[in-house]
C-alpha cells in the first residue's frame, strides 16, 4: 500500500501584543479549515503560535508574564482548536508557552515554564509532547542589544528529550517527530530524531528577519538561508520529510522571517510560503521516500562509526586543537 500524506505548513502572520487570544484562536481555526478544504491531514503551526514572541519584552517578574503562557491544554481559550481539529480529523502541531506544577531535578513541586510544542491527534488527544531543547539568547536584560531575546529567562530547558511517535495519520501509520525553531540549527537534534527512525519532522520558528546583535556574524540576507540550509541539511543526512512554519511579519515593530517551507527526504524545497503573512502551503509526501534514503547511504546502522563520536555527547565547547611542531 501507498504511504502518501498532505502536509499543510500554517504559517501565521504577526500577532501584536495587544492581540486577544480570540482572534488568534480564530485565525488558527479559519487555517485549520483551509487545510482541511486543501485536502491535508497534517497541520503545523509555528513555534508560540497563540502569543506575540514575547521573549523580546522584559518583565521583572516572571508570574506578570502568567497571560503568555497556558496552564493546560486545552484551555478554555485554546477549546476551539481542538474542537475543529476533532470536526475535521486532522493531526496538528502546535507551539505554545506551558506552565507546568511538576517536580523539578531535585524533587522540588514548583511552577516550571516551556516553550512546548504538541501534537494533537484528530481524536484531540496529545500523542507526542516535546520542550525545547536549545534555548537562544539572554537571561538578564541586556543594554547593549538592540532588541532583547529573553527566552532563557522565560523558559527552563526541556526535559523530555527528543520523542518520535508512530501515530495514525489519515490511515496511514507515520513515525513523526517535534524540533522548534533554534533546534533546527543543531545537527545532533536531527541525528536524535533519525535514529528513531522519523519521517516528518514538524518545526514551528519565530526568527528575526534581521541581525539584531550587530556582530557582524550573519548578514541580513543570509537569515532565511541559514534557516533553510538547516532543515534541508537535517532533513536529507536523516531521510526525512520536514515542515518548517514561521510566524512571519512585523510584530509591534519587530520584523520576523516568513519563508515557511515544506522539505523532502532529498532536502529539496517541495513548497514554500510567499508571504509574511497567515498563508498554507501543502504539499504530498510519498513516505517511501524515507525508506530510500534510511537503507542506502544513510544506513545507520550499516555505516555509523560511535567509536569516533565520543566528544559529540561528552563535550559542550569546542577547544583549541594541538599546535603542529614541525620536525626538527
Ligand atoms: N525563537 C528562536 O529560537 N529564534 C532563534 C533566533 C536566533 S537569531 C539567529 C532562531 O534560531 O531562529
């Protein structure tokens, strides 16, 4: 039997602080519509697709940030979604802001925050959780950046590594897999995914279209290359399909990259949005595909060679290598 599934990328267009969480609701539900009517069965949303990228606010104190995040999903406010998601049987990622009351590492019950992404089933029910892994930016308010990015005060580093599930998906049973956005710059988040054998790798991102550190590092017109250079790269060293979904456009001043794009297992670019705004971009994705790419050259278990790896989970910062002597 064919595996083939429409995969729709939703890509959002700016919500302004002062936005509701009803109008954004109600933009999630028309997507979610659209891509039903476009003939998908996989939808995925950007990374906190239901706030502003309010790791560019400060706040002093982290409980007057409580509004920016939810404390259980669904939640009255984020009801409509499920309930569209059921009445129109689509699976669906979605990134948000969580409050968790859990145990932290030292057996302490205390108010944790994630930038979190689910994966809800057509049932409503949440098959796949994941916590972002790699948090950018700063914890402090910073006086020498233009623009601050805050989510290493607002967020604690996710602690549920990197989950691949095998879940029905338009009858079709399909290994999917979560990154959100930084991740996707880290080929060792990818390697996690590929050696559970992934074949769609959902991404949310909200990334500034441009440099706001003024270092020098990354021209303004490199920033959409480097993101797609990321997901294509992870995608074809993975033999996997990905979404990769931006909320784009100018959010109270602030412009972030559009350019959603859904990737093949050859990491080429099978559609990409046009916009920065709230626009789906679907696409079919053959799964044999996957297969293909996972026994031939990327046969892990063929072709891995662990005995050469060890700094990759040993080691954190790079370090200077030998200085070659020459003979004497
Ligand atoms: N949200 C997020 O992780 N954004 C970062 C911005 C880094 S600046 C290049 C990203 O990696 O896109």
């Amino acid at each position: 039997m064919k595996r083939v599934i429409t995969v729709a990328a939703a890509q959002l267009g700016p919500i302004q602080k002062a936005e509701g969480r009803d109008v954004v609701v109600a933009r999630l539900v028309r997507l979610l519509e659209q891509a039903h009517h476009r003939g998908a069965q996989v939808v995925v949303f950007p990374e906190l697709a239901l706030t502003t990228f309010f790791p560019r606010w400060y706040v002093e104190d982290l409980d007057e940030a409580d509004a920016w995040f939810e404390p259980s999903l669904p939640s009255p406010a984020t009801q409509p979604v499920f309930d569209a998601i059921r009445r129109l049987g689509l699976t669906c990622y979605l990134g948000y802001g969580e409050i968790a009351h859990e145990a932290d590492e030292t057996g302490v019950v205390r108010k944790r925050r994630f930038n979190t992404a689910v994966v809800i089933a057509p049932s409503g029910e949440i098959v796949l959780k994941y916590r972002k892994v790699h948090l950018p930016g700063h914890k402090e308010f910073s006086t020498v950046r233009k623009v601050q990015h805050l989510e290493k005060r607002y967020f604690e580093v996710g602690n549920l590594g990197f989950p691949v599930v095998r879940a029905p998906v338009g009858g079709v049973d399909v290994n999917l897999g979560t990154l959100i956005c930084n991740d996707r710059r880290w080929p060792e988040a990818w390697r996690e995914l590929g050696l559970q054998q992934v074949e769609l790798v959902m991404l949310g991102y909200n990334t500034p279209a441009v440099n706001q550190e003024n270092r020098g590092f990354e021209a303004n017109h490199l920033r959409n290359f480097h993101s797609q250079l990321s997901i294509q790269a992870g995608c074809y060293q993975n033999a996997t399909f990905g979404v990769g979904v931006a909320k784009a456009g100018n959010e109270d001043g602030f412009e972030l990259m559009g350019h959603s794009i859904i990737v093949n297992p050859q990491g080429e670019i099978m559609a990409m949005a046009t916009s920065c705004a709230d626009e789906l971009v679907v696409a079919d994705c053959d799964l044999a595909m996957c297969e293909l790419g996972r026994t031939t050259i990327f046969n892990f278990a063929q072709h891995r060679r662990l005995e050469a790896y060890a700094r990759i989970a040993t080691q954190t910062g790079s370090t200077e290598p030998p200085v070659w002597q020459p003979a004497r």
